[in-house]
C-alpha cells in the first residue's frame, strides 16, 4: 500500500507540473498571435496612407506627395463659405470697396464716421477684418489694348487704301474727297493715340511697385451655436449658410450709411482669396488659373524652398559686388599712368639729374673718365645750390610770416 501511495502522489505531482507548462505555454501563445494582429492592423493602415498618396524619391530621401488641404488651416470650400475644424466652423467673406476719405468735404466726412459708429453699435456677433495687399497685373488689360489697337490699325489701312484709289480714279469731287481725307486724319490720330496708350501700360506693368490694397470682413459661424440638438451634416451647412448670409448682408446694408460698398465673395473668389494669402510671391506671376491647371493644389505650396530663395539673393549680391569691384579696378588700372605721369613731373629735376649721371658714366670711353667725373661734379655742385636757394627762399618766407604774425 505504502508503494502504491508513493507512485500515486509522484503520477500526481508530473500531472500538476504538465499542467503548469501547458498553461505557460498557451499564455505564450496568445500573447505571440496579439502582437502579430497588431502588427499587421498597423502594417495595413501604413500601406493605406501610402496608397492615398503618391511617392517620389529623390537620393535617399522619399517625399510624400500629398495633398495641400491636409496642411492649410481649412477643408474645403464650398457654398462661398470657408469649412474650417471638420465641419465645426464655417466663414463667410464679405469684401467692402474703400472711399476716398481725404477727398472728402467736412460734412461727408462726419456722415461717414457717423456711419461707421452705427455699423459697430450694430454689431452682435465677432467679425474680422482683413487687409490684403496685391500687385496690380496689367496681363488683361494690355491683352485687351493690343487687340483694339490692331483693329484700329487694320481699319487705318484699308481706309488709307481706299483713300489712295479714289484719287488715282479721279472721278470724285473735291469736296468728297477732303471729308475722306479729315476721316482718315481721325482714323490716324486714333491710332497714334492708342499706341501711345499701349506702351505707357506696358512700362506701368514693368513698375513693380503698383499695388491695389483689398479690404475684407470675416464673419464666423460655429456650430455650438446650434445648440445640443442633433442634425446631420447637411442641415448643419444649411442653418450655416442662412445665418452667415443674414449676417452679411446686414453688415452690408449698414456700411452702405457710411459710403462703403460691399459684396459677399463666391466660392472662386475665396479660392482666389486663400491661393494669394498662402503664395505672396508666386501669385504675381501664376495666377489661380494656371496654378490650378498646373496640378499645385497636390503641393504644399508654390513658393520655393527657402533655401532656393536665398541661393538665388546670394548669387545677385555676388552678382552686384563683382560687377562694382571690377569697376573700381578699371579706375584704378586707368588711374595709374595718370599717377605715374605726375611722379614723374614733380621729381622731374632729380630724374633728369640721375639720367645725366648715366649718361655720363655710360660714355666713359668716349668722354674720358676726368671729363665725366667734373661733369658729375659740375651736376652735383648746381644740385647743391638750387638746394641752398630754395632753403633761404623758405626761411625767407618763414621770417616774414613771423614778423607779420608778430606786428
């Protein structure tokens, strides 16, 4: 019996021990197949975020491409309201047309800041008030120039021709053909006055520095304001629009008492509005349209890398420095005979003194060496008293000026 319990508790004790492991290891299993699910849910959501947008390598580095609404402070536009925070808040875009203010007489002037404290005592809900400053293109204008004056040109021509055949005819009166002559003289003048026209808009287009200022009035609408009632998404863009449009036109209504007109901007125009506001330098040279047509609503903005930007200011200041150091050389270059010419006037007795010691010792032979050293001696000697004569005509001078300092 004791042999029987014995084998009993041991068969009992590797039992427990088998179950212990079993239990270990299907933990272990568990905990294995949970990090590989969850590994794969996040494989799965990076291969989705890929597909959204499309890749580009450059080198090493991998850019994203994606699109520029995921970085703006908006979503969309749609209804000519501005959708911001996922739906949440919606603006509208009022823009007003300023008045000459200094132009005005002292009665028009206290009318409108009579009306424009009305508009703010109207006020019962925030608005903003943006200014924004853009370059005047002239693209349309000289388009529409050019146009006109061509067709003037062309009538100018044919006018001239028929002109010209009616007197080579000669079967017209004198009378006709002067009141077709001053016709054609208009039709000239015309002519020269548009082309006149055309080129002084075209040098206004090349001053960069025409500017036309735009002022604007943001008015919010959050959908807090609702209240906690429910409604889907389009009730909600329904009650935003009708209250931002009431809003507006009474802010419309009352800056009209101060002499300010005023237009609530379309969807195109907001999109106008944002393109310049986000791409200051670039919108001056690609407009909404093209930028547009040109895929950049895929790019985070048009404007350049900083670092381009300030490669491209480096090499005009290189550009600049050179040209001026290059200048100041010529004049130096150019200066330098100049220079050596007066040297040489100023120390022309010592020159000439010095040649005529060479002279002398070059032609040794010819003079004999007696004759040549008196003669140096001789050149020595004159140097000597041309020194001491100028020495007393100094000290001359330098007297009476005592002298006269002194009386």
């Amino acid at each position: 019996m004791n042999n029987e319990d014995t084998i009993s508790q041991v068969l009992l004790i590797v039992l427990g021990v088998m179950v212990c492991i079993f239990v270990i290891l299907v933990t272990i299993f568990v905990v294995l197949k949970t990090r590989e699910k969850i590994k794969e849910k996040n494989n799965n959501i990076g291969n989705n975020k890929k597909a959204k947008g499309t890749t580009v390598k450059t080198g090493t580095t991998a850019y994203s491409k994606q699109s520029v609404m995921n970085f703006m402070e908006f979503e969309k536009i749609e209804d000519n309201m501005i959708v911001q925070k996922k739906g949440k808040k919606y603006l509208m875009v009022v823009e007003c047309q300023g008045v000459n203010y200094d132009l005005m007489s002292k009665m028009e002037k206290i009318s409108v800041e009579e009306g424009f404290q009305q508009f703010l005592n109207t006020l019962r809900h925030p608005i903003q008030i943006y200014i924004q400053t853009r370059t005047i293109s002239l693209e349309s204008s000289l388009a529409t120039y050019k146009e006109k004056v061509n067709q003037i040109e062309e009538k100018y021509n044919q006018m001239q021709y028929q002109y010209g055949q009616a007197r080579a005819a000669g079967i017209y009166p004198k009378e006709e053909l002067d009141k077709y002559a001053f016709e054609l003289t208009k039709q000239r003048n015309l002519l020269e006055y548009g082309k006149d026209l055309l080129n002084n808009t075209e040098k206004m287009s090349l001053n960069k520095n025409v500017l036309n200022r735009k002022y604007y009035i943001i008015i919010p609408y959050f959908v807090e304001e609702i209240g906690s009632e429910k409604y889907d998404t389009e009730e909600i863009k329904g009650m935003a629009f009708s209250e931002l449009y009431t809003k507006s036109q009474s802010i419309i209504r009352t800056l009209s008492s101060c002499s300010v007109s005023g237009k609530i901007l379309s969807s195109k125009e907001l999109v106008e509005l944002l393109y310049v506001a986000y791409n200051r330098d670039e919108s001056e040279t690609f407009g909404i349209d093209r930028a547009i047509k040109a895929g950049y609503e895929d790019l985070y903005s048009t404007a350049p890398d900083v670092f381009e930007k300030k490669i491209k200011v480096l090499d005009e200041v290189i550009e600049e420095q050179a040209v001026e150091l290059a200048n100041q050389t010529i004049e130096k270059v150019k200066s330098s005979p100049e220079q050596i010419a007066a040297e040489k006037e100023k120390n022309l007795e010592i020159l000439v003194e010095k040649m005529a010691a060479i002279i002398l010792d070059d032609n040794k032979e010819y003079l004999g060496e007696d004759i040549a050293k008196k003669a140096k001696e001789e050149i020595q000697k004159t140097k000597e008293k041309g020194e001491e004569a100028n020495g007393e005509i100094k000290k001359t001078t330098t007297r009476g000026r005592k002298k006269t300092t002194t009386k």
